[in-house]
C-alpha cells in the first residue's frame, strides 16, 4: 500500500522518537529514533530501497543491514496493521443473570472513603465482616457524609454473593474468592468517579511533596520494593492501581492493602517482624498475606517526580539507570497501562506531553537495601543539584 495510508494516522514527537496512534485502534505504537527515520521517509513517499539508502547514511551501517532492517520494520508494521487496517466485528459480551437478593438485614454495615468516593458495604454474616472489613479499615469514613453507592456481601449456603446497589455482580465458591473481587471492585469503583488520563499498573510512594511511581507486572519486584520503601520512612500511597488525573497530571492515591506473596515474605521479615503471624488469604490459588496501610491519607493529588521501572534479578547488581522516554512509554505498555478508550489524539497528545516531562529509571535490583539506597540517592542527588543550582545564583 502507498504512503497515502499513513494519512490516517496521528503522530507525536517524543524527545528520542514518534507515538503512532490509529483511530480504531486502542494501542499506541511507540517508534525509538531508528524506526522514526524509517517511518518518516515511508509516510514521505520514498521506496523502500531509497529508505535503506538514507538509513545507512544516517547511522553509518552496511547497506544489507539497512536493507533487512527496513523490510523488517515495514513487515512488523503491516501486521500490526499500520499498513493495512482490517477492522474487526466486535460482539459486547452476555452478563449472566443472578437472581436478586432476598431482603434480609446485615450482620454489619460500615462506611468507607477512598479517592473522594463515599461508600458502604453491608456484611450478611459475622465472618464476612471479620475477614473483609480488616483489609478495608484505613477507608473508614468519619465524616458522616451520604454513600454514593452501597456494596453487599452475603453467604447462601452454597456460595458467596457480591453486589452493588442491589445489581447483579457476581457470585464465587470460597470467601477468600470473594475478598479479592471485592477488592478489585472497591478500587475499580473509586478509580471510576476520577477523571483520569492513564491507570497505571504500578505502586506509588510519596517523599512529601512529591510522589515516586513504581509500574511493572506481577513478578517485577514492585510490591516487595513497594513494602519496603513505606517501612523506610515513604508514604505509601497505593499499588496495582494508579490514575493519572487528566486536569492536573498528577496521581490519586487509591491505598488498597499490599498483597505480599511468600516468595517476598524472607525479604521482607526484617522489616515487619511481626510478619510471619500475619493472617493467610488465598488469592487466585496462592497463600498471601496482607500489608495494611496506615490511617487514610487526605485526597489531595501527588505530581510525579520520577517514574521508576524497578526488575526483581536474582544473585544481579543493583543498578539504577536514567531511560529514554520512548523506552519508558513501551515500559508502561507492557506494564498493562490503561488509556481512556477510544483513543483520541487529544489525549495521546495530553499523555505523551506529561511523559516527556517526566524522567524516568530502570532498577534492577537483588538486595533490598541496596534498591532503598539507590532510590534515597536519586533524591538527593536531585535535591543536591537544586540547592548548588540555587546557591550559584544567590546575589
């Protein structure tokens, strides 16, 4: 296909290289400076062989490498459709009925606040109440303000039932089962009443003024990190979910308690001593115990000062090195990050603004004191630079 197709894509310059978005699309496709070039020069018009040309040029490569990295490039780009966009039928999916609930008075009914959203659950049985209420009492609500929306949870006999305002939602086999679907939702539902640009998969600390985010996927070392920075003296200010709030670009701490998984419980043991008789859930069949976070913190919003991508290396050095904002974009990506759907170029526009203007890490890291340090140092060497910036241009 000709270049004309490149016409119904919208292009963002990101410090090192271009965001491709396509309007039926809900990706972004992040282009580092090599693949720029080569895209730059296809949406001009240019044959591929002149493309290779200038390519090898640029960057001082032999010509057949400049050849195989153009079609390389072209071919990953058709399949993902750039080229040549075949659009889909999208079918929504059934809801399955559950039937509604018998009118019945609970055991327990508690008031919660959580990212300005005011809410009640009503607990059908003294269990309920004893196993899910401790996850949640950091949300308690004091101020005696009206709940937008109430969530009840009940045992059948057979079963264990989760609603909100008496809709259906879901049903689940085991009460451990249900605590993390309620978990899930709470934070689901508080998420929904911001108006956010990006949720993050991701952890974030607060250093007072400022937040740092931590994004990654299970297995990154984030939570573990996560724990250990808030017993060091951080704020913690939530993990798993983390929206970015469109109007200002900063984070809404949505605190839910970290979920500690026994790989992580050793590491940890020094800073919680107490851990090891932490009550055990089962989550998604696994044993895990529960960090709870402190009283709730206001609402207010936390600008980011750093985006920190930090990898769990087992027997590796702890290393902390400044990334390209390209290579942090595809980082989130990967990382599960969520974009208001559909996309716009408005929003992209918005999201890849805040990301130029926010530095970013990759740590890799095996000692947890060593992984504290290096992000205490990015501190303060950051605070150092501003306060000899500042003493130089004192009168």
């Amino acid at each position: 296909m000709g270049a004309s197709a490149c016409s119904q894509l919208v292009a963002f310059s990101l410090a090192d290289g271009l965001v491709l978005m396509r309007p039926g699309i809900n990706r972004l496709f992040v282009l580092n400076a090599t693949a720029s070039g080569i895209w730059t020069d296809y949406a001009s018009g240019l044959p591929s062989a002149v493309i290779a040309a200038r390519l090898a040029q640029r960057f001082n490569i032999a010509a057949d490498q400049a050849d195989r990295d153009v079609a390389a490039a072209l071919a990953d780009w058709g399949r993902e459709g750039l080229l040549d966009l075949q659009s889909g039928d999208i079918h929504p999916e059934a809801i399955p009925f559950i039937a509604p609930f018998k009118p019945e008075v609970p055991v327990a009914e508690c008031a919660y606040r959580l990212a300005g959203a005011n809410f009640r659950i009503r607990y059908g049985g003294p269990v309920l109440h004893q196993r899910l209420h401790p996850l949640l009492q950091h949300w308690v609500a004091t101020d005696g303000a009206s709940p937008q929306t109430t969530f009840e949870a009940r045992e059948t006999g057979m079963d264990y039932e989760w609603r909100q305002d008496d809709r259906a939602s879901l049903v689940c086999a085991a009460l451990d089962e249900l605590i993390q679907h309620a978990l899930h939702q709470v934070i689901e539902y508080a998420c929904r009443q911001i108006p956010w640009l990006a949720v993050f998969h991701a952890a974030a600390l607060g250093d007072g003024a400022s937040c740092i985010v931590l994004p990654g996927l299970s297995g990154s070392g984030k939570t573990t990190l996560a724990a250990a920075l808030a017993q060091s003296g951080f704020e913690y200010l939530g993990d798993e979910t983390i929206p970015l709030r469109r109007d200002n670009g900063q984070i809404v701490p949505l605190p839910g308690p970290l979920c500690l998984k026994p790989g992580s419980w050793p590491a940890l043991a020094a800073y919680y001593p107490t851990l090891d008789a932490w009550p055990i859930y089962r989550r998604w069949g696994q044993s895990v115990r529960y960090l709870l976070p402190g009283p709730r913190a206001s609402d207010r919003s936390w600008p980011v000062r750093y985006l920190v991508f930090p990898r769990y290396v087992p027997s590796g050095a702890t290393m902390l090195q400044p990334i390209a904002a390209t290579v942090a974009l595809q980082y989130l990506m990967a990382a599960d990050t969520l974009l208001p759907q559909p996309l716009t170029p408005a929003e992209v526009s918005a999201f890849v603004a805040w990301l130029d203007g926010t530095p970013a890490y990759a740590l890799t890291y095996d000692n947890l004191a060593e992984a504290i340090a290096a992000v205490r140092g990015l501190l303060l060497n950051e605070s150092s630079s501003r306060s000899d910036w500042e003493n130089c241009n004192d009168p």
